[in-house]
C-alpha cells in the first residue's frame, strides 16, 4: 500500500510534517504559517535535564504541541497515540496506511540511515511522515530531505521506540476529519498570543526570554567553574541545538519572520510587516553568536572573543526579543 503523498522540502521537521499533511488534505497552510499558528517559538534553557550529558537547550515548544496546536485553532480533527509494545506500534501504524491515512511519527534520527551519517546520533525529536509499506520497507517523506525514503521495518521501529529524552514510545499522529473552511485569522491570533505569553510570561529563569539571560549569564562562568573541555562541550552543545538539531534556533527565528510576512498579508496591518524585518534581525543575531561560539569552541588564538563576549553577544539578543515581544503584543491587539 503507497498513498499518492505529495513531498515537499521544508525548513525543519515538525512543522513541514504539519505543512505537508494539511496539503495532502488540501489545506494550503505554509510551513512559516503552521509554525506560527502552531506557537513553535520558545526558548528554554534547562540546566538540570542532561542531553547527552550536557545542559539541554531548546528554541521551540515541546514535541508535538505545533501539529496539536495548528491542529486545534483550524478546527481540524486528529488523532495522537503512543504504545507500549513496538509491535502494537507497528501495527497501528500499517492500519493506517492501509486505510490510506498518511502518518507523523516523532523517532530517534540516530536510527534513520537514509540520513547523512554526521547527522545521525541520539535525538529523538524528529518527525516524518509515513505514507506507505512494500513487504518490509516503508516509504517516508521525510521534509529536511530533498526527496523521498525508504526504509526497513526494524529501522523504523528502532527509531519510534528510542529510550532516551524525551521518549518517542512510538508516537504518530494524523488527521482524521477537515472542515469546509478554517478560521484563518483567529488561529494566527491564537498562535500569537501564546507565543508572547510563553515568551514573556514564565517568572522562573529557565523559560521565555529570562532563560536567554540566564543563558548568558552560565557561559559567562564557564571558565570559572568548569575544566576547559567540558566549558567546551556545554557550548558546542548549545550550538548544536541551535543551528544541527531540529530545535532550530537561529532558523526558527527566520521561519517566524517569514510568518509575520504572511500575517501582514493576511491581515493589511503594516505592524506585523515592520516586526517580521526585525525578527530577522534578532535571527542574525543568533547566528553571529554561533559562529563566535564555534570560534571560542575550536580555540581560535588570533580571535579575541571570549566568553566573556559571548555572553555579552547573548544579554543583546535578550534585549532585542524582550522588546520584540512587548512590540508584538501590541500589534496583536491593535
């Protein structure tokens, strides 16, 4: 059984599987406007969760709330099951593919061999979509890959059910009914307001715009508190996070500059076409600082950025979303 699925290459996993299961079902939501609508942007850092033995770092909301969240405010009705046996997985999995139901599975990308190599280690956070199964090969579209895959029944159950944080336990998702039309504007509205209240609103320093500053502040002690090579482990895993894994810092904020465009055009208010020029910006900024950071990692002698500037890099981009948000508050309501 091959559903006949269109593919189609986005920017990062979980919201180009959410773009591309609302085409199949012919919904023309962008990925730009399923990130958005979503609440994908977010910022966490989590000093006390280890990744791989090194603080975790996240730029978007948690796995599966921006397909659940674009799915809720389109009115669109879906379903989102986990298991506990890879074989019961498996066959609901095949089910579904028999009732022609294109699927989203969250997996581990370290299980994925259609994947180049260097990509392909412990984060079990990737989405894809599985649309169909020849004897024991599946095929996937998988939306950071140019085309479409293949791959082996034990592959995929490896990846569906990777032990780990956060734990797959052989999540898929997929919709089961659309309406006759969506409420466009109030869902961008929703997906507005979410993102600045989860921006903005936390009181304790690991989430929204505080953690950037408490960020800034854990790299700025690095050289005090923590032997040379871990000082570098801890800040190539943040610049793992943010420009490698499907936490999609600096690429995040770039894909929500490029929703904000498309609100103003939804919506005529010049508000949102000003911020959408100044969260690319705030995207600059966040690469610049990993490639200073990638600089400090590899010990560059003839650079004089440090961690000390790093941190100081970190507490500008602070300023520059605390009033982003403040900005887009406002011009949500107005």
């Amino acid at each position: 059984m091959i559903i006949p699925f269109n593919h189609q290459s986005q920017a990062h996993c979980e919201s180009g599987v959410t773009s591309n299961l609302l085409k199949h079902y012919k919904l023309p939501i962008s990925e730009p406007m399923a990130f958005g609508i979503g609440g994908g942007l977010f910022f966490a850092h989590l000093p006390f969760v280890k990744v791989n033995g090194v603080p975790g770092s996240t730029y978007r909301i948690y796995p599966g709330q921006i397909f659940a969240n674009a799915c809720k405010r389109l009115n669109i009705e879906f379903q989102s099951q986990r298991f506990s046996s890879i074989e019961k997985g498996m066959n609901q999995l095949k089910q579904n593919l028999d009732m022609e139901i294109p699927t989203g599975c969250q997996v581990s990308v370290f299980y994925l061999p259609f994947l180049p190599e260097v990509f392909r280690f412990h984060f079990n956070a990737h989405n894809l979509i599985v649309y169909g199964y020849e004897g024991t090969n599946f095929h996937v579209s998988d939306p950071v890959m140019e085309g479409v895959s293949t791959i082996a029944y034990d592959d995929l159950a490896k990846a569906r059910f990777a032990k780990g944080v956060p734990e797959p336990k052989g999540r898929m998702y997929y919709i089961t009914k659309t309406p006759s039309s969506i409420p466009l504007e109030d869902a961008i509205n929703k997906g507005l307001k979410q993102t600045v209240f989860f921006m903005k609103s936390p009181p304790i320093p690991w989430f929204g715009v505080n953690a950037i500053k408490f960020l800034a502040k854990k790299i700025s002690e690095y050289p005090k508190k923590l032997e040379p090579r871990k000082a570098s482990l801890y800040l190539g895993n943040i610049i793992r996070m943010q420009e490698e894994i499907g936490t999609g810092g600096a690429g995040f904020r770039f894909l929500y500059a490029a929703f904000l465009q498309e609100v103003y055009e939804v919506t005529n208010k010049q508000a949102f076409k000003e911020l959408s020029e100044e969260m690319t910006v705030v995207g600059d900024a966040w690469r610049n600082f990993a490639y200073a950071a990638a600089r400090v990692c590899k010990s560059r002698t003839t650079d004089v950025v440090g961690y000390g500037d790093l941190s100081n890099l970190l507490l500008s981009i602070y300023e520059q979303e605390k009033k982003f948000y403040d900005k887009l508050d406002q011009a949500r309501k107005g």
